[in-house]
C-alpha cells in the first residue's frame, strides 16, 4: 500500500503570518514614530520612556480590541450559519443530501459519483460535511477571538520593545538617530522574514516595508520639530 504523499504549502500560513507580521510592524512604526517625534522636540530621555511605554501599552490594547471585536463578529456569524445548517438537516435531510451532491457536481464529479460521496460523508458527520463544503468553515479556521486578541497585542508589544531599547541605551542628543536606524533594521529583519515564510521576493518585501515605516518616522519627526522646545 502507498504511503501518502503530504505537501506542506505556503498558504497554510497567510493566517498567523498576516497577523504575527501586521503586530509587530505596527509596534515599532507606532512606538518609534512617536518617541523619533517627541525625540525631535528637544524632550528629556524620561520623556521619551514615558511616551514609548505610553504608545506600547495603548497600541496593544488598541489591537486586541480591534481584534477581537472582528474576530468575534466573524465567530457570531459562523455560530449562525452552522445552528442554521442545524435545523436544516433536522428538518430534511434529503434536500441537504441533494444540496450536498449539487456542491461535488458544480466541482466536477460525475452525478452519480457526487451522490455517493455525499450519501457517505453525511452519514458519518452531516454538520461537519456541510460547514466544510457549503459554508467553508473548517475547525482549523474557525475564528478565536481571544486568541486572535492575545496574539495581536503580543505581537505589537514585542515590536515596540525594540524603539524602547533604542530609547535606553542612545547617547543623549542622538536619541531620535539610534531609534530610528534601529527601527529601521527591525523592519528590514522583519519584512525578510516574512517574505522567507510566505515565498515572497524578499527584496522588494523589505523595500516596502521600510519605506513605509522610515516616512511615519521623518513625518513625525518634522512635526516635532515644528511643534517642540526647540532651543
């Protein structure tokens, strides 16, 4: 008997990739451009803890609420639609039977064939069968708000840790200069790693994401500039 040939795809990690990489890119763009900002203005060092740990601690309760008010939304509608699909088999099952086999015929399968395979996979979990193939809810994708929150914040709080470092250990009057070349690198590091994880082309990943995170920096430091102690 043949062994089965499992393939792992790429696509299998847009879901925690997307949301590992959106946290931490958002921790150190926000994070940095607020102390580089601040920074700008001619602000003691105390000043610029008090603003990065001010950002960081807003920033991630701002992405776990965010996060977990659509994730929940989207679990509401799952709960909905499978308690709907419920009934339905309740109430007759030989429809859902047809519906089932009109799914397989649309993907390909021969009228009789699709009939089997339905009659087969409704007899062991109906529910199961039709949340996979009517409704594309799998268990594997269904929606967790809590853990879709706790991942965010965490990993927005660990990309704003690397501007809060840069912030402790700059030489006082380069503070806005070591933050801002050490959130860039992070950045770079970053949008590297994300390209490597999801087979995209790493160059043209960096470039962006640097690009982005190095212009929220020169804005806000132009505005701290304008708007700061200056001497």
């Amino acid at each position: 008997m043949r062994s089965l040939h499992l393939e792992s795809h790429r696509n299998t990690r847009i879901g925690w990739l997307r949301a590992a990489v959106l946290g931490a890119n958002d921790g150190i763009v926000s994070v940095a451009s607020l102390v580089v900002g601040v920074a700008a203005g001619e602000a003691a060092r105390a000043h610029l803890l008090l603003t990065g740990v001010a950002g960081l601690v807003a920033g991630a309760m701002s992405m776990a609420a965010g996060e977990y008010v659509s994730v929940r939304s989207q679990a509401d509608t799952e709960a909905a639609d499978l308690a709907r699909e419920r009934r339905e088999l309740a109430a007759d099952p030989d429809r859902e039977l047809e519906e089932l086999t009109g799914i397989y015929v649309q993907r390909g399968l021969e009228p009789a064939l699709a009939s089997r395979v339905a009659e087969q996979l409704m007899a062991t979990d109906p529910l199961a069968v039709h949340a996979r193939d009517e409704l594309g809810i799998t268990e594997e994708l269904r929606a967790r708000p809590f853990q879709a929150a706790a991942a965010s914040a965490g990993s927005f709080a660990a990309g704003a840790v690397i501007p809060l470092v840069a912030t402790l250990v700059a030489p006082a009057g380069l503070q806005a200069t070591v933050i801002t070349a050490s959130s860039i690198v992070a950045l770079a590091g970053l949008g590297a790693l994300a390209a490597r994880a999801g087979g995209a082309p790493v160059v043209s990943s960096v470039v962006r994401v640097t690009a982005w995170g190095a212009g929220a920096m020169a804005v806000t430091a132009v505005v701290g500039r304008a708007f700061g102690a200056t001497p």
